[in-house]
C-alpha cells in the first residue's frame, strides 16, 4: 500500500533533540533541587548591609575596645570617615554593631589608595590588597574568615616582588620564596602537611629528619 504523499513514515526509536534536551535540563534541575547537599561549591559570603549613617572621626566620642568600635559608648552601625584639607575622602569604612564589615578603603592624603580590603563580621574575607604612595602594588593576599588563603605576595616600593607564600586555611602550603633587597634569593622550600622541604637555591631538599610519607 502506499503512502500518503507529503507525509513521512515514522521512525522507530527517534525521539525530537529538543524534547532530548528538555527532559536533560529538567533531570539536572530536579537533582540539583533533592541533592541540595551534594554541591561542591564553596557557600559566597556576603556582607551585610551597613546603614547610610556616615560620621566624622574628627567628632567626639569615639572609642575602639579591642576589634569593636563604640560611639557615645553604643556599639556604631554605619561609616566613618575622614577628609583631607582640601575635602577629599581619605578613609571611607564601614562598621554593624561595632564590628568592621564590607570593603574598607583608605588613601594617602595625595589621593592614591593605600589599602581597600573586605570584612564579614569583622573578619577579613575575599581580597586584601595595599599599596605604596607612588602607586605601586605593596601586598596582594586573600583571606577566609580572617586566615589567609591562597596566594600573599609583597612587593617592595620600586614594584619587585620580595615575597611569594602559599597558604591553606592560615597555614603555610606549597612552594615559598623570599628575596633580599638586593633581588637575590633568600628562601625558596616547599610546605607539605606543615613540614618544610628544602633550602636557599636550586633544588627541593629531602629533611633527613622528616619523612614525606609520615602521617
């Protein structure tokens, strides 16, 4: 028997791509809604929301009490700030409950920046960067819950880089290097499990006193 003209037979098996890849973004989203847990990605922290109450240090009343800030003996919620004579902003940070929290930044009275670094309840967290008053970078490192991570390095003020750590929750992990003012090397050794391995120079060094695999 023949077919009808215009219409073509169906094929067994075939599915339409576009329904295929509906029925791929559904299951991925169903798991992603059930498996909540199973995430790998590390939760963003974000600062809370300081208040638009801005405040000169040159007034009266402020007092620091270890980390925290007190105005008029209150724990202050807001930001402070201090201008230079000709009335630029050279200090702008924020404060909640007297704890240090969001970007802080603060210039030289040339009006180059000197520091910008971020808080979460009056913790380091994120990037932490500085500079010297000719504009040049002076430390670059990046905190969690105020323990360093990652990679710290410092520069000195003509912009060589005098020091390159590695850390993992505040301590030191993996390759570090030190030099002198005179750029020749000071330290380059390796951290693994808070033991270090090696000497100034070439070569990674075995400690005859430690052993890699110990655990």
């Amino acid at each position: 028997m023949k077919e009808k003209q215009g219409i073509q037979p169906r094929r067994r098996g075939f599915i339409n791509p576009l329904l295929l890849g509906f029925l791929g973004f559904f299951n991925v989203l169903q798991i992603s809604c059930e498996n909540p847990a199973q995430s790998t990605h590390k939760e963003v922290m974000l600062a809370k929301t300081v208040p638009g109450v801005f405040q000169s240090l040159n007034q009266k009343g402020w007092k620091f009490h270890q980390d925290t800030l007190y105005f008029k003996e209150a724990l202050f919620t807001g930001f402070i700030f201090d201008l230079s004579p000709k009335g630029d902003t050279l200090i702008l940070n924020g404060y909640f409950n007297g704890l240090k929290e969001g970007v802080q930044k603060i210039k030289y009275p040339n009006g180059q920046w000197a520091e910008i670094r971020n808080y979460i309840n009056g913790k380091k967290e994120g990037e932490q960067k500085g500079w010297w008053p000719n504009g040049k970078l002076k430390f670059l490192f990046f905190t969690e819950n105020d323990a360093y991570t990652g990679e710290f390095k410092e520069w000195d003020s003509s912009g060589f880089l005098y020091k390159d750590f590695h850390y993992m929750k505040g301590q030191e992990e993996g390759h570090e290097q030190l030099w002198w003012g005179n750029h020749s090397l000071r330290s380059n050794y390796q951290v693994i499990n808070s033991k270090r391995y090696g000497l100034l120079g070439i070569k990674i060094c075995k400690n005859p006193y430690d052993s890699i695999n110990k655990k």
